[in-house]
C-alpha cells in the first residue's frame, strides 16, 4: 500500500471536530477523509519516521486517562481540571494529508476548499496506538491569503479574512495568525491514545466556551488575542513577505499545498476543551462533565512544527 510521509530539509533539520461541508475527491497522491477518521481510525501501513522538527508541551488534565486513573505527570502528580499538569507531547512523525475540493476538476472562479490535515505524532506507530495533535485547516485558500497579506494597491482593502486572521498592521513582514476553532479555517485537537486508553479528544477553542453558543457567540477579536492559534512563516508558495503588500499577487482560487512544499508554523498556542463540551455548546445541550483539557504551546520552543510534504510510507490514508 502506498503512503505519505514527511521530510524536511537542512532548514528544518537545524532548527478535530465537524468535516466541512463540501465533497472532497481523490487525486493523485491526494485523498478525502473525515475529520473523525484523522483522530481515531486505524489501519496506517507504515512506521517509517515522518522527517521534521517541532514542540507541543505544556499542561493537561484526562480523567480516567487509563486503567491506573487519571493523567499523571509523575507518581503521584496527576492532573485535575483547575490544576494541569506538565505534558510534552515530544513529536518525532510530522504528517501532511492534502484533501482536494471535488470541484477542482472543474473549478471556475469558484473559491476551491481544498483541505489540509496536519499531524503531530509521538511516533510513526498507527494513530489508534499514538498520542497525536492534529490541525485540520479546512480552506488552505483562506490561510494562504492570511500568510500572504496582500493590500489592494487600489482600495487599500486588505485580502484576508480579518474574522480569522490577523497581521500586524505597523509591519508589513509580519506573520499572519490564524484563530483556531471548530468554526475557524483552522481546528485543532488532542487525543492520547499511547499515554493513555480512555477514547477522549479535547479540541482547540478561541475563546471560553459558553453554555450556548447560538446564544453566547464568541467575543470580537481585533488585535490577533485568541486563546488559540497558529502563526506561518511557509505555507507552501503563499508567503511573498519580500514584496510590498500592494504588489503582492492575489491568491489563487485553487490553491493547495502540493508534494514537496514546506509546511512551517513558528508558533503555536491551542487552549483545549473536551470535545464532548464543546459539541454540547454548539448543541445547546446540557454541559457534561470535563475530562479532558488544558493548553500546549504558546512560544517557538513549546509550539511549532516545520516539514516538507513528501511521499513516503505510512504518514496517508489510503483505501
């Protein structure tokens, strides 16, 4: 069977909720799957290492983690939900999985939603036996226009989604970040399948999580002050920091990251709610009980990652 993996280069070397809504279609080297399959479905074909360099640690708290009890970071220090505890993810296996929009066989001007799933794994072992962090960026079009920060030389308007994304504005090379959220371009979610046996995911939220949100939605942010998100230096050929935003191209309509590109977030902050919390809010069902939870990032040395999409063994879903 064939698979994906992830190198990265001498760079490199030296430094989960709802699916979107489209259809997605297999192409070559390329293929559809649910954000549910990206987090607890088995059956990858290989342990080769997916090459790349990152951090995700911080604190955290799982209850009934294992047959032992709870989630501890030593004997006898084990985590509660006021009170996390250390946890260091430790990445070795970085994996990219492009996800094509079906209309990109015939896309128009239509804005193509072709998706991508990134991986952070303790090891290359198959995710159902892995502690691993998942971003699943539903529009690689929308966090390609956050990166690039093009300005309409015309209308001053700035091309980006300003609800999702935020640039400096007294920098013209700033970084875009990008919020992440289940109703963001950009998800994120935890589970411990290694460190621990109990099936739970805990999953990124920007902003504290009400009781409804239908009736509670999240605050306005303006100045980038989520309580999570992702900021990129290389998105594939999105970034054109060099160039003056009023020169910068427009960001194509089908643009997906393709093999062989670089993948590179320099930062990272994700504040974690149990899935089943957050579902019930989208819901406006009652709140359950938290098992899961806690923060990873927050600075280069405790968030990021940094790879090259690469065919290889064991990093894709395959039929």
């Amino acid at each position: 069977m064939t698979a994906v993996s992830l190198t990265t280069d001498s760079r490199a070397k030296a430094v989960a909720n709802n699916p979107s809504s489209e259809l997605f279609v297999k192409a070559p080297g390329r293929i559809a799957v649910s954000l549910g399959a990206l987090l607890g479905v088995a059956g990858l074909g290989g342990c080769s290492v997916g090459k790349g360099v990152g951090a995700a640690s911080g604190s955290l708290f799982e209850y009934g983690c294992s047959k032992d009890g709870d989630y501890c970071s030593a004997p006898k220090v084990c985590g509660t939900e006021t009170i996390p505890v250390a946890f260091d993810l430790k990445p070795t296996f970085f994996a990219g999985e492009p996800i094509d929009d079906l209309r990109q066989l015939n896309p128009g001007s239509a804005i193509m939603n072709n998706r991508l799933t990134v991986r952070l794994q303790r090891s290359g072992k198959q995710i159902e036996q892995n502690d691993v962090l998942t971003f699943d960026i539903t529009t690689s079009y929308e966090v390609a226009r956050c990166v690039r920060g093009r300005i309409d030389k015309d209308t001053g308007a700035k091309d980006w989604d300003e609800a999702n994304c935020y640039r400096d504005p007294t920098n013209d090379k700033a970084l875009g970040r990008m919020r992440v959220q289940f109703d963001s371009p950009v998800r994120a979610g935890l589970a411990l399948k290694a460190t621990c046996t109990a099936n739970l995911v805990a999953s990124a939220v920007s902003a504290p999580v009400p009781l409804n949100y239908t009736s509670t939605p999240n605050p306005v942010v303006t100045d980038g002050s989520w309580a999570s998100w992702v900021e990129f230096e290389q998105f594939g050929t999105a970034a054109q920091g060099d160039t003056p935003p009023t020169e910068r191209e427009a960001v194509k309509n089908t643009f997906r990251i393709e093999l062989g590109q670089r993948i590179y977030a320099t930062s990272f902050s994700l504040t974690l709610v149990d899935d089943e919390v957050v579902n019930a809010a989208i819901k406006n069902l009652p709140k359950p009980v938290s098992r899961i939870g806690g923060t990873l990032g927050g600075s280069p040395t405790t968030g990021r990652f940094d790879f090259d999409l690469q065919r290889g063994q064991g990093a894709q879903f395959f039929p």
